[in-house]
C-alpha cells in the first residue's frame, strides 16, 4: 500500500502556545512548517509594512503552500488558528490525499489568549485585536470538533498553566487523542475527570456518535474569514 502524504497541522487560537508546544518537536525531527505569525512580523521587519496588510499577505502565503502541498501531493506542516472558514474547509478537503496530523493547544478562556498575547507584544512581538480573539476562541472549537472524523491522529492539549516568575514553564496538560476518527484517550474515569471545561465539548462529541454533518465542509473555499 503506498504510504500518502502527511499534513502536519499546529492548531490554536492566538497565544495557545502552539509554536511552544510542537514547533521544537518537529524542528528536532529536522521539519519546517509555515508560521503565519512569523512570517508577516519578518515583512513588518524588512519592509515596513502595515500589520494588518502583513497579516493578509501571511494569510495568502499560507493558503498558497496549502494549496500547492495538496495539488503536488508533498508532505506540509503549518500553523493555523482554526478560527475561519477557508483554511478547515481546506484540511478537510486535504484529507482525501493526506494523512492529517493535527496538534490543538487551548486555554481556559478567551481572557487568558488576550493576556498571553498582550504578554507576547510587550516582549516585542506582533498584536491581534482582542475582538479577533473573541472571535476565534469558539469558532476554533467548533471547527475542531467538525473536522475530528477527518483527522487520522490528533492530540490536544490544555496549556493554561502559569509559571510563576523564574520558574520553569510546566508541560501542557494532554486533553484528548484521537486515531482514525476514534478516541484513544483518556481511557480512565480518573483522566476524564481531569478535562478542562473549555475541552468538554470537544470529548463529549469523540465519545457520541459522528454528527450527520460530518461529511459537510464547514465553509466553502474563498470565504472571506480567515484560518
């Protein structure tokens, strides 16, 4: 059996952690993945343009290597907040040539992305309005919940945990995995009573029934919110 292409998907509302979580993980497996973030805050850099147009160049950037990874059938790893319509109806259209491999980082509340954000720029990196966030925050959970049939190995985790000042920051809290469509943990009665609520949503669709629009994409492509 031929072995089909991997897109490897860092998922998470802005200041998750996503980057933190899996980006050193597939940099020690030797792999590079599209960071949108990254990636306009280098055109804010070198060019000195409007963060907001960056942040839409970055935006096309990324649906442009997606789409190319999909028509070539190459492996692709990227970063999205999974937060619009265009980019999960992508994944879900990827998964008929690609074995998806999704990490979702989720925090508490929308309050606590704010905060982390706010902590990011004050440490010199890019914003993202607050209503933006907002925005993302349950629209991130819906879509993930929407594309979990489509997803052959997902994990996710819960990174809200502070580290108090000159500690070490803890290990994000491992939520949920999921392979072929099936929930393989938490396996105990004493994990699953760990979930945080946020993430409840998302374990009580794995352990139902799939929805009956599973088959559905979430939006169609050239929608005008963004991934």
């Amino acid at each position: 059996m031929t072995e089909r292409p991997v897109l490897f998907v860092l998922a998470g509302v802005n200041g998750a952690g996503k980057s933190s979580v899996g980006g050193h993980l597939l940099r020690q497996a030797g792999m590079e993945w599209f960071n949108p973030d990254s990636f306009a805050r280098e055109l804010v850099a070198g060019s000195g343009c409007d963060p907001a147009e960056a942040n839409a160049i970055a935006w096309r950037e990324g649906m442009r290597r997606l789409d190319l990874a999909m028509a070539t059938g190459s492996d692709h790893a990227f970063e999205t907040t999974l937060g619009g319509r265009t980019v999960p109806a992508a994944i879900r259209a990827a998964a008929d040539t690609h074995d998806v491999l999704m990490w979702f980082c989720g925090l508490s509340s929308p309050a606590l992305h704010v905060a982390r954000v706010k902590a990011r720029v004050a440490a010199g990196g890019h914003d993202i309005p607050e209503a933006k966030i907002h925005e993302r925050y349950p629209a991130a959970l819906r879509n993930l919940i929407a594309l979990m049939p489509r997803i052959a190995h997902l994990l996710v985790f819960d990174n809200s945990v502070e580290a108090a000042p000159g500690e070490a920051i803890p290990d994000p809290l491992k939520v949920a995995e999921m392979r072929g469509g099936r929930l393989v943990w938490p396996t105990t009665l004493k994990a699953l009573r760990q979930t945080p609520d946020w993430a409840k949503p998302l374990l009580e669709a794995a352990m139902g029934p799939p929805p009956a629009n599973a088959g559905a994409d979430p939006a169609p492509r050239g929608g005008k919110r963004r991934g």
